[in-house]
C-alpha cells in the first residue's frame, strides 16, 4: 500500500510542479503534499498484530486487545448493496465478553489472515462460512496461504 502510494504522490507531485513551473500555481501541489502527508498518517496506524496468544489491532479510531482464550467464536459476514451486488465479506470475531470485533483483512497481507485463522483454529474456535460468493472466494484466498505457509 506503501509503493502505491509513494508511486502516485510522486506522479501527482511531478505533475504539481510542472504546473507551478509553467503557470506559476502552486495550489495543486500543495494539495498533492497535504493530501499524501495524511494518507500516509492513516497508513501508519494501521497495525494487525498477531502473536500465538493475542491480537492487537490498531486504526486511526483506536485499538483492540483480544486474547485468543478468550474468543467464543469467529465469523466471515457478508454485506450487499446496490453497488456491490455479490456482496462484501467481513471477518468478524466474537469475544466471550464484550461485543465483536470487525477486522478488515483486505487491508492486510494475506499471510496475516492465514495465521490469524490457523490460531483460532489451533485454539479450537470455529469459522462459521457462509455460502455466498464473496465469503467463500476470501476463505479460499485465506486457505490458499495457510497451505503455502504450510509448505515453507
């Protein structure tokens, strides 16, 4: 996410003096800066830790501590729109107290759900699939990395 970003700042910034350069405006390069500067801000809290008995999640909203005896459940659900027809699978784990935690995997590498799942499964907690496209295309790209990790 960090080379996609840092790729399109530097085409934006390029363009941003080329602009100033020829018309004397500066405005859109300093809109390219403030807006990178604050990509990269939210990027930065972004953190998914994972550890044989924890997790911590942090976001720009705050952070979450799970430990991993104390989860009742884990879940993919599924949500549709007029937009997204096929819907939009989200993990979702259930603590024995408290209520669930929504974890945006697609944000992270691959890798880290796969050893996300292998955990909770190791710990006996189940992952209640449902039949629907997208929930089960995400359990399939999940089980595809923990084989390779398997295999490494």
């Amino acid at each position: 996410m960090l080379v996609v970003v840092g790729v399109a700042a530097s085409l934006f910034s390029t363009l941003g003096v080329l602009l100033w350069l020829k018309k004397g405006n500066h405005g859109f390069l300093l809109g390219v800066l403030a807006s990178t500067a604050a990509l990269l801000f939210v990027l930065s809290t972004l953190r998914l830790e994972i550890s044989p008995n924890l997790l911590k999640r942090r976001s720009i909203f705050g952070s979450d501590l799970v430990q991993f005896k104390d989860v009742a459940g884990a879940y993919i659900s599924v949500e549709h729109s007029p937009k997204a027809p096929q819907g939009v699978a989200s993990f979702w784990i259930q603590p024995r107290k408290g209520p669930p935690l929504k974890i945006n995997l697609r944000i992270y590498p691959v890798q880290a759900a796969a050893m996300l799942f292998s955990i909770l499964e190791a710990q006996g907690v189940d992952i209640d699939v449902p039949d629907a496209w997208s929930a089960r295309r995400m359990e399939q790209q999940i089980r595809a990395a923990q084989a390779k990790a398997r295999v490494a």
